[in-house]
C-alpha cells in the first residue's frame, strides 16, 4: 500500500460480502514508513442499532432566520415509530442546538416526525411525517434539515 492517510473501517457483513449488517466508524490512520506494520485501533459499535440525525431552522414567513427564544420554543423533538412494532422513540434536543442525534434504535423501518415544542413541551409546529429505513447496524441516518415558517 503507498504511503499516506487512508480512513479504516471494519464492516460486517454476510459469508459473499453483499448484505451489510454494521459498519464501524472510520477511523484516519497515517503510513509514513514503508514497510512498517501499523495498529488500527476500531472503537466499539452498534450491531443491531442505528441512529437519525438531523437539523431544523425557524423561519418567519419572509425566510428571514428566527431565534427559539422568537418563537418560545423550548425545545425540538424527534418521535421515530417503528413500522413493525410501533414502538416509539421520543428524544428531546435543546432547539437552540439546531441539530441533533437520536439515541440508539434498532434496524428497522420508521415513520418519523419532527416538532418544535413551546416551554412547556406542547408542539409550536410539527414536520409531515417522513418513512426512514435504519438499515445497517451503526448507521447515521441522514434525515435532512426541516424547516419550521412562523408568521
């Protein structure tokens, strides 16, 4: 292998190698001596488990950005049903985060949807429910950004 940086990662997957069951992070490891023997150190990982990310903005009615302290909103939830079992995840973000990571959930299919909640947690507005797959162990789901118009 030339010398350089190159990201490492272990995936798990089926005895031909075209399903896909986890994927660890990556992890940036450096060759700068030619025949050197480096040790890749993968940290732990979700197996059976992923996870949704996202971000949201608040916007008056003129697209103009607003504040959470504009809007009184206290905070911004996530609720990730289960098809399956129609179990429910709920995480609460500080809204004035902007983005979030939703604790770990099992692979799966979801409906997710998306509220910006007042002070005392009753919702301000609330996202168009959305289908989201979390199919591999350790995967980050990328949910996008929603966006929250208040006039």
């Amino acid at each position: 292998m030339p010398l350089g940086s190159y990201d490492v990662w272990v995936e798990i997957t089926n005895d031909a190698g075209d399903a896909l069951f986890a994927q660890s992070n990556a992890v940036d490891v450096t060759l700068d001596t030619d025949g050197a023997v480096e040790t890749v150190t993968i940290p732990s990982f979700l197996v059976n488990d992923g996870f949704f990310g996202l971000t949201w903005s608040l916007v008056d009615g003129g697209g103009n950005a607003l504040t959470c302290a504009e809007v009184f909103s206290g905070g911004v939830d996530i609720i990730a049903t289960n098809a399956s079992t129609s179990d429910a995840l709920v995480d609460v973000f500080n809204c004035e985060d902007f983005a979030g990571v939703t604790s770990p959930l099992p692979v799966a299919s979801y409906t997710v949807v998306v509220d910006v909640l007042d002070e005392n947690d009753a919702a301000l507005g609330t996202s168009v429910p959305r289908d989201v797959d979390v199919e591999f162990g350790n995967q980050l789901v990328d949910l996008g950004n929603f966006d929250f118009t208040f006039e």
